[in-house]
C-alpha cells in the first residue's frame, strides 16, 4: 500500500497528483476527514471539486473506498454522487463505491453544532468548513454517536430520532435557528436509503485480502499534516489524524504493508482560517500569488493566507509521515518572481532551529531567510526535466538537499498533463 498526504495547511493539489497516478493504482481509499475535504481534479477541461469520494472515482477500473476513520454526511454523498454521475453517466459509480460499515455518520444536528460554535462567543472560532465534521468526531469519541452499519438495525429510526431530538432541543435552547426538526430527520433518512444502494462492508478485510492478491492500493489523505488534531498546529487544526500512520489505523492495513510515502508540498506555502504561519506575507505580492494561484478555499472560497516556503515545517513535516516522495507543485505560480524567499530557520529566543512546528501563535519567530534567484519562464510547454530553467533546477537541488528526500515529480500547472516525473 502506498500513501499520499500533504505537508504543509492543504490545499498542496493532493487531488490533481492522485487523478495522475490513480491509473496505476487498483484501490484508492480514503482515510480520514469528511466532507470538508476539498480534493480538486480537472476532467475533461472542467474543475470538479470532491469532498468525500475518493480521487480515483473518474478511472472506471477503480474501486474507491471510503474508509473506518471518515466521517460520512450520508446527503452530501448522495449529492456529490449525483452530480459526478451527470458528468460521467457512462459509468457504474455505485458499483465502485466501498463504504466501511464502521465509518462514523454525520447527523443534521452536527452541522448545527458546528455552526454554533463557530459563531457563539462562548467558544473559540476556528475557521471550521461548517460541515459538522467536528461534533461528529466528538461524538465518536464520547461514543455516542451512530455508524453507517447502524442504518441496517431495527432501532436505527428510533436512535436517529432520540439524538437528533435531544441535540435538537439543546441547540434551540441556545438560540441556533434551524429548520423544523421533521425536516431534519425525513431529508436524513432519504439520505441513509440512498446509503444502502452502495457496498457497504468490512473494508479492512476487503482491503487486506486485495493486498495479498497483489493488487496496488493508494492510501489518499485529506487536509494536511499541519492541521493534524494531535501534531498540527493546535487549535487551529482538524478534527481528524492527518498523518500516513493515520492511513494504517483509518483502513485497518498494517504497517508492515506500507511502501511509498508520497509528500505534497507547494512552492510557497497557504492556509485558511486562524492559526500560526511564520512565513505569512501580505499586501501586493500576497494578493498577486493569491490571485495567480488560485488561492481561494475550495469549499468555502475564503481568500487563503500566503507565505513563502517554511522548510522548518517541512522537515517537520516529512519527519512526521516518513516521507519518501515529495511532489512539488505551483513552481509555475513563482515564475515572475525575480528572487524568491525560503525560510531555512526559525529564530527564537536568541537560537536558531531548522525543524519545528512553533507551539503557539504567540511564541516570537522570526524566520531566517535564503534568496534564490526566479526562473522567469513560463512552465506551460516544459514536458521533460532536462528542459527545466535551470534558475528552478537550482531550486530543486537546494530543497532535496534541505529536506534530504527527493523530489520525484514537479506539477508545472493546473491540469493532469501538466506534471513532469523528474525520474525520468
């Protein structure tokens, strides 16, 4: 089994890397995170964004899987299921869905809770997608919530109803407005019919047995390892674990049967929402790469905070996953910049340090930078590593020496095609 995960907020083009690889693959699973994932591929010229498929969905010969540690908003996939089979209607998309019957489900009143919470002055603001992925989580942890295997039971609407009740009632007594609580219920309902027309099963098995018949399975992550729940930069992280050991505990494989470790890591570097970024840069050239880059959150469509390239975090980062690949993309967002920072260390308390994630947002960094000269070269017809300029060959040789792991392939744009194997 191989793994792919970014290393740096999200939003690396986890998504473009894994649709370009995909084809090789037999499996491709998703291990953690719901419906605030926001995976973007470019098919057949148009960008599609997924949120809870796995991004081998549009390559007919794969089986996707959505595995134990996500957590599923049953009408979201219903929704995003529909709409992909308006795209590619020649396709069977059910029949190559797998669903782990022990993945966790997301109730209406979830979304609500977040809602809550996010907007209350009573609770900290994180900059949450509002999908209630969090309160799902919580109640996974509180055990008290209900799994996709549940629909099957004899109580399942009975359960639905006394927890939707409950924390309805809770919510209303708090002031949230929502809908009537019947509507909530019958549109989750319609929700959990459509979930029994897909696989639902013991997908570890599946997994497994698939494994020792050799077949080649992609482990694919959402969100990034620095906004894992437990190593990311906390509060301002996700819900979920992040990292590749993550994918051996989501998907029940051991570790034992890990090969690759594919890293996705930007040029520069963005994230959404609160929390610390050392290298964060604002004004012109801030709002120029925003623009350029299309840095803009694909779910919510928040303008995404920019900074340069924070080796400190990435070598965190790597360490973290035991990265074996990297995948560098949007080198072609930089092409106009004619010197370009990289910060090799952090400077606190008078001593310098080449690998961290800073505690907290108020500890004072201050990032030690490198210059490296821009390549000013548009990257659109360059197929092949030997044509690289050789200002971004430069650049190439200076990170793998920094970061001590190769970079296998460069992404030179938005679409599949645009992706050079530097191993060739």
């Amino acid at each position: 089994m191989d793994i792919l995960i970014g290393l740096q907020w999200g939003d690396e083009g986890k998504g473009k890397f894994i649709d370009l690889i995909g084809r090789d693959y037999d499996i491709i699973a998703r291990f953690n995170g719901g419906a605030n994932a926001g995976h973007s591929i470019y098919y057949q010229d148009e960008k599609i964004t997924l949120k809870l498929l796995p991004s081998g969905i549009f390559s007919p010969h794969i089986k996707n899987i959505i595995g134990t540690g996500v957590v599923i908003d049953p009408l979201s996939l219903k929704t995003e299921i529909e709409e992909i089979a308006q795209i590619i209607p020649e396709q069977d998309l059910l029949n190559r869905i797998l669903i782990s019957q022990k993945a966790h489900l997301v109730l209406p009143t979830h979304r609500y809770w977040d809602i809550y919470m996010e907007e209350s002055a009573l609770y900290r603001t994180i900059g949450t997608t509002k999908n209630g992925i969090a309160p799902s989580y919580s109640d996974k942890i509180k055990r008290q919530n209900l799994r996709v295997e549940d629909i099957y039971s004899d109580n399942f609407k009975d359960d639905v109803y006394q927890i939707l009740n409950r924390q309805y009632n809770e919510l209303q007594h708090l002031g949230q407005e929502m809908p009537a609580l019947e509507e909530l219920y019958h549109s989750f309902m319609q929700g959990c019919i459509f979930l029994k027309k897909i696989q639902i099963t013991d997908t570890e098995i599946f997994l497994n047995k698939a494994l020792r018949n050799g077949q080649k399975v992609l482990a694919e992550g959402a969100q990034a390892t620095l906004l894992d729940i437990d190593h990311g930069s906390y509060p301002y992280v996700t819900s979920s674990n992040t990292l590749a050991s993550a994918a051996c505990v989501s998907l029940g494989v051991s570790p034992k049967l890990v090969d690759k470790i594919y890293g996705v890591t930007k040029a520069y570097c963005t994230r959404v929402g609160h929390g610390i970024f050392p290298t964060e840069i604002t004004g012109q050239t801030a709002n120029d790469l925003r623009e350029k880059g299309g840095e803009f959150g694909s779910n919510t469509k928040r303008p995404r905070r920019i900074g340069w390239l924070d080796l400190p975090a990435l070598k965190y980062a790597i360490m973290l996953n035991g990265v074996t690949h990297l995948v560098l993309t949007k080198a072609d967002i930089l092409n106009t910049i004619t010197e370009i920072p990289v910060c090799t260390h952090y400077e606190t308390k008078g001593e310098k340090i080449a690998l961290a994630l800073p505690a907290c947002k108020d500890q004072e960094i201050k990032p030690v930078w490198k210059y490296l000269s821009g390549w000013n070269t548009v990257l659109t017809n360059v197929s092949q590593a030997k044509n690289l300029p050789e200002a971004l060959a430069t650049f190439i040789t200076f990170l793998e020496a920094e970061l001590e792991v190769p970079i296998k392939y460069l992404s030179t744009g938005p679409q599949r095609e645009e992706l050079i194997n530097l191993a060739i």
